[in-house]
C-alpha cells in the first residue's frame, strides 16, 4: 500500500474517531437539554419518548454535515493576511480578517467553494434542527411559522460559520503535550457550553429584524398570517432552546475534530524494514496537515521517543545520509531560513531610522499614522508568519536539535559531521531563530497597542461567544507566540551547547550567519555556552 493510501486510510479513520467521539458528546448534551426543561413540558417528557429521542438522533445527522465540512476547511496554515494600504486594512484588521479568512481564503476556487458548502451546512443544519425540535401538539399560536424558523436558522448558521472561521478555529495547534483525548475534552467543556448559550441569544436579534423585513405588508389571511408570526414568548423560548442544541452539535464536532487532529501519527513502526521511507514521503505531501503530522512525528523520534530507538538510529545508518539525515535537514532547515528571513524583512520598517545606523534607540521607532498599526504588508506576513507556522517550526527546531543531539553518540559513520547540510548549518540556523526572534519582539513591543473600536469588540464580542474583547485582539501586535517561540529556540540551542561544548566556537566561525554579523553570530554563542541567556 503506498503512502497516500494509508495516509487517506489514517484521515479516514480520525474522522470515524471524531464521529464516535461526537456522537458521545451529542447524547451528553441532548440528555442535559432535556433535562433541564421544564418537568411538565413536552422536551422533558422527550428523555422517556422513543419518537423524541429519534429526532435527537435525526438533529445529529443533519449536524453531520456541518462536522464534514468543517473537516474539508481544516488546515495547519492560517489563510495569508489581506493589506489594503489605501483603505487603512493591516493584515489583523477585522476587515481583512472577515474578507480573508471568511470569503477568499487561499484566492482559490476551491476554497471559496468550501467556504461556501460550510456555510450552506450551518444554514441547512440549523433549519432542520429548529424543525424536528419543536414540541409535538399544542397550540399552533404558541408556535414560531414557518418564515421565523427560517430566517433565525439561517442567521445562526452563518454567524456560527463566520465566527468559527474568522477566529481561526479551523486552523490546527498541534500541543507539545498529547494528553488521552478524555482529559481534553473535559478542559474544553466550559468553552463549549459558553459558546452554546451565547450564540442562539445573538442571533435573535438580526434575526427577528431580518424576518420583518421580509413579512409581506399586503393583507393576509390568518392561516397565511401564522407562518410569519414568532408565536410569542412560547415561541422565542422554543427556537432559542432548539438552537441551544444545535449549537452544541456543531461546537462539539469543532473541538473534536482539532482534538483528534493533532494528535500524533506514528508515520513507521520501529521494526518497519525501511522506517524512513514513509517519513520522507510524508514531507512531500501536498496536504499541510499531513506534513505536519511528519514534523511532528519527526520531532518526538528526534527527542527519543519511548519505542523510536531504531527509527532515529535509521537516520544516520546511510553512510551518504540521502535516505535519512539529507533530505530532513534540508526541509527543516529551509524552514527555519525562511522564517527568518520573512522576520527578516520586517525589521528595518520597524527600526525606522534606526535602520540606517543613524544611532537611534530601539525603541524610538516610526510609527504609521494609523495609531500604530503595522507600516507595511512586511510586518504583516511576519506576523502572519510567528503565528501560522508557529508548530512547524517548532517542530523543525525540536527535530534538528534532537537528531544533532543524538548524532554525538549514535552517527557511527559520521553522517552529521562530514555532509552538507551539517552541525555548522544547524547551529547557524539555531542562532539566526534566536537573533531575529529577539530583535523582532524588542522592536515590535515598542508599538503602543491601538484602542479597539467599538464595532471591532461588539464584532469580537459575537463571533468570541460573549467574552469581552481583550489584549490579544487583531491590535495586538506580539502575542504568545513570539515569545514561546523564542524559548523554544533558546532551548533547542541549549541542547546543541550542552552536548557539544566550547568546540562549537571553531563550528561556528566557518558558517555565515543568517541575520547579523559574524561577530554578533560569536557573541550570541557565547551567552548559551556561559548559561547567560
């Protein structure tokens, strides 16, 4: 069986995963919903009705194809920003934000097609839903027709899709700890009720303000008169308490599926005849998330994970390194030099004059007329580029690190020292992580925080399920990740320092360094080998 087929086997399986998990999680819920109605009404007396808990189960079929779709726009990689400069539009505003992540996505048609069937899903699932959930009998006056039904649908459908997405839930973070899927889950839990409760109170309000704009201002009959009517407070409280559980489907099937997704694929057994192969073959692949699973796999054998003692020792056993050592260190480390260099680029608009050598502090930059916003498109793929890649170049460094690490004792032909890529372009490229990545939170920390508007936190406030608008909002323009990312980086050039010693001094004098001078490459080896950093 080649690669494609057992990585097309591996998705499917995760996904049959996350249908089981989901199905578990939706049962939960349903219980719980119709437990906390009212004892005399029809949704309690539901828990002991077969026919109701049919339709529980019909709901969750239709939630379905909300949870596929939601699987045809997962990605490793955040959609590229969208920069305006005549419009004011910086990659983190909301603008660009709702036109890039919402609508365009990666400006192709397939993509625009997916955005589109996801939001077709919403729309049909919420309908559908509303429907089968409302109580059997009473009086149809006490019931919302059939045009509220409707339009509150497809309003909580879209506004479920529009913050899923533009929140960049569909983008995968592999965690550095992989906990049992129960213990996950269960720290999700309030996020996911918070996110069901708030929603369907949102949507409301549009909702009822869009269904009298359609209503028909001519006279009707009162059998005509019954589809346009809300059906009073009985039937508000009813279409909010059904949207409550439809919510729930589709949040849940969100966690589940960035749960099941990240969680790590073994790409080879450790008895594998050629356990290599398939990690090569994975590198290549189109898909993000697949490449991903690879760096992180790569990462954990790197780092000798338990069972993966002959995975990394197959590594280094060609003595010319082409089927293991190469072509690893060549993707990762063009990786990291592509990081650094897009971090790179954005440093001189952001030292302003200091740029030129004229003398000026750091921290005296050139600020842009938009209260602070990022200058140039520059700053906006650099902070793009600390938060989309963030995990794969984690995954990179940890990887690199670890095999140049486990080569001091385990390279019996000297595969590391002796080709090109070797411990020289690791620990060069180790540095010029470190270097850019500490330049770059200096300078951009400097950048006083532009105040939100008032559109932008009620925007934030809808599409966040309630919460209230914080400092990690688009205006803010260095988030966690930079940070994290830097002690990643302090910490795999650790691991190099720590094995090797003083002898990287003379390593180091032979290879250029990727940002800065030489001189400047010596000291900043230096700090690690005297523990200063």
């Amino acid at each position: 069986m080649g690669t494609d087929a057992v990585i097309q086997e591996c998705s499917q399986w995760k996904l049959l995963g996350v249908a089981a998990w989901h199905l578990a999680l939706y049962l939960l819920g349903a219980t719980v919903w119709r437990a906390a109605a009212a004892p005399w009404s029809q949704h309690f007396l539901g828990l002991f009705s077969f026919r109701d808990w049919l339709l529980s189960l019909l709901v969750y079929a239709c939630s379905l194809a909300v949870l596929y779709t939601q699987r045809q726009v997962l990605t490793t990689l955040d959609v590229p920003p969208l920069y305006v400069s005549r419009l004011g539009w910086g990659g983190k505003s909301w603008p660009s934000l709702l036109i890039s992540r919402c609508i365009i996505r990666r400006r192709k048609l397939r993509d625009v097609a997916d955005v589109a069937l996801f939001y077709a899903a919403c729309c049909f699932s919420a309908c559908a839903g509303l429907y089968l959930l409302q109580p059997a009998g009473g009086s149809s006056s006490s019931k919302a027709g059939v045009q509220p039904l409707l339009v509150y649908g497809s309003t909580l459908g879209l506004l479920y899709g529009i913050g899923y997405l533009i929140r960049g839930k569909n983008v995968l973070s592999f965690p550095i700890l992989q906990r049992h899927r129960y213990f996950r889950i269960k720290q999700r839990m309030r996020a996911l009720v918070k996110s069901s409760l708030v929603l369907p109170s949102l949507a409301l309000g549009p909702a009822a303000a869009l269904s009298a704009l359609l209503a028909p201002a001519a006279a009707m009959s009162q059998q005509q008169q019954q589809r346009y009517e809300w059906g009073g407070a009985a039937g508000v409280l009813g279409l909010w308490r059904a949207g409550l559980l439809c919510c729930y489907a589709w949040a849940a099937g969100g966690h589940m599926l960035e749960i099941v997704f990240t969680e790590r694929v073994a790409m080879a057994a450790d008895d594998d005849p050629q356990p290599t192969a398939p990690l090569l073959a994975a590198l290549q692949h189109t898909d993000p998330i697949v490449q991903d699973w690879c760096l992180l796999d790569l990462a954990a054998v790197a780092e000798g994970a338990p069972g993966a003692r002959s995975r990394r020792a197959a590594i280094f056993a060609d003595e010319t390194g082409a089927n293991g050592w190469l072509p690893i260190s060549r993707y990762c480390l063009a990786e990291l030099r592509d990081f650094v260099a897009v971090l790179a680029g954005a440093l001189p608009s952001l030292q302003g004059a200091a740029a030129a050598g004229s003398g000026v502090k750091w921290n005296a930059l050139q600020l842009s007329a938009a209260g602070g916003r990022p200058a140039s498109s520059a700053q906006d793929a650099a902070l793009w580029h600390l938060q989309a890649r963030y995990c794969r170049v984690v995954a990179c460094m940890r990887a690199l690190s670890g095999l140049a690490a486990a080569a001091f004792t385990s390279d019996r032909y000297g595969v590391l020292h002796f080709s090109s890529p070797g411990l020289g372009e690791v620990l060069a490229a180790q540095l010029g992580v470190v270097a850019v990545l500490t330049a770059f939170t200096r300078h951009s920390s400097s950048i006083p925080v532009r105040p939100a508007s008032a559109a932008a936190r009620l925007l934030q406030r809808i599409t966040s399920g309630g919460s209230a608008a914080g400092a990690g909002g688009p205006q803010q323009h260095v988030d966690a990740a930079a940070c994290a990312l830097l002690d990643t980086a302090k910490t795999c050039t650790y691991r190099l320092t720590n094995t090797y010693g003083e002898v990287l001094m003379s390593v180091a004098a032979k290879q250029p360094p990727l940002v800065g001078t030489a001189a400047e490459a010596q000291a900043l080896l230096a700090s690690f080998l005297a523990h200063q950093e």
